[in-house]
C-alpha cells in the first residue's frame, strides 16, 4: 500500500522565523517545549499563521479580472452565506461568519466562485472586520465599475467570546454600500433578499 505523503510549501527564512519565536513564546509562558506534545508544536503554529495569512500574496483585483464576461444584464446579482475565517489583528484570535455580497450590472459580469475568492483573499490577513468590509466592496467596485455594489459581513469574535466581556453570542454586523446601493429602495431590497430564506 503506497503511504499518504503530505506536501506543503513555505518560504523557508520566513517559516523559521515564525517557529522560532514561537517557541520563544512557549518559553515565556512557563511551557516545557521538549515535551511530546510541543515538540512540534512551533512548526504547526507558523505553517497555521502561514496559511491563514496568505492573502498578503494574492491579489484580489487579479482574481476577478480572471473571470469578467460582457453581459447585457442589468438586475442585482447576489451571492450570500459565504463562509469566512480570519484573525483579529488585535489579538491574532480568529473570527469567522458569513458575507453577502451584490452587485448592478453595468455591461460585465463575474464568474460567482471569484467572489467569493475575493472574500478569502482579504480575510486571509490580519484584520478588522469594518476594513474587511470595505475592501471587498471597492475591490469589486473597481474590477467591474458595476451601477453599485453591496456587502454586509456577520462575524462571531473570539477575542469578545474568549477573553475580555467573554460574551458567547454577540454577532458583530457590517456593511459597506456604493452607487445605486445607497438608495434606500435598493439597500433595503438587498437587506430582505439576503434575510429571506428561500426555497
């Protein structure tokens, strides 16, 4: 029977940095890295943050010019619940939720899977979930100048559920709005259609 052999690929200095001070870390905290279960513990921790941080090297504006077709279609076009994880850059805890994401036509449209791409590439990084909002929506706005685009993100805080005021079910929402999507017939369109469940 052929053995599974995982392969991963990491910038070498950079991961030996990170595992480093991880270890440092485990130091000051009073641990004992030589035991079985920290010794490889420095390692997993850096190829972790190495992975939940490589949106630094993607660039999101690439990705949807990647998938942008000519398309008479001029109504909104919404992709919702799309899952997203990242790491408070206050407190490298994570956070996770969900975007919806809408936008007006104006002549060109996107493959959908490239929305939410968009999503992981900017969650991918040390965030703020008000700055996550906004760079998604002028990133789309950008790419494909549509009549108006439309996010709103609901995320679930560790660094609020763990530590701190430790409050288990507070969902921190967000929105970010431009062109036709700061009229209020349009906003509140899109606000009832991601809200609605729909059979």
């Amino acid at each position: 029977m052929k053995k599974y052999k995982k392969e991963e690929h990491y910038e070498p200095q950079s991961l030996s940095l990170v595992r480093d001070n991880v270890e440092g870390i485990l130091k000051a905290l009073g641990e004992d890295i030589t035991r079985d279960g920290l010794q490889k513990t420095p390692e997993r921790v850096a190829k972790a943050y190495h992975f939940l941080t490589q949106g630094y090297h993607l660039d999101a504006s690439e990705i949807l010019q990647s998938a942008i077709f000519e398309e008479d279609h001029s109504e909104m076009v919404i992709v919702k619940d799309i899952e997203l994880f990242s790491l408070c850059e206050h407190h490298m805890l994570p956070f996770y939720g969900r975007a919806h994401i809408a936008y007006i036509p104006k002549g060109k449209i996107v493959g959908l899977s490239k929305l939410a791409r968009v999503v992981d590439v900017y969650a991918r990084r040390l965030q703020v979930q008000e700055r996550l909002t906004c760079q998604i929506r002028d990133c789309i706005q950008e790419a494909l100048e549509p009549l108006g685009v439309a996010v709103v993100i609901e995320a679930n805080h560790l660094c609020m559920m763990m530590r701190g005021v430790q409050k288990q079910n507070s969902v921190t929402t967000t929105s970010a709005f431009t062109g036709e999507f700061e009229k209020q017939s349009t906003r509140s369109e899109f606000i009832n259609l991601i809200s609605a469940k729909l059979s």
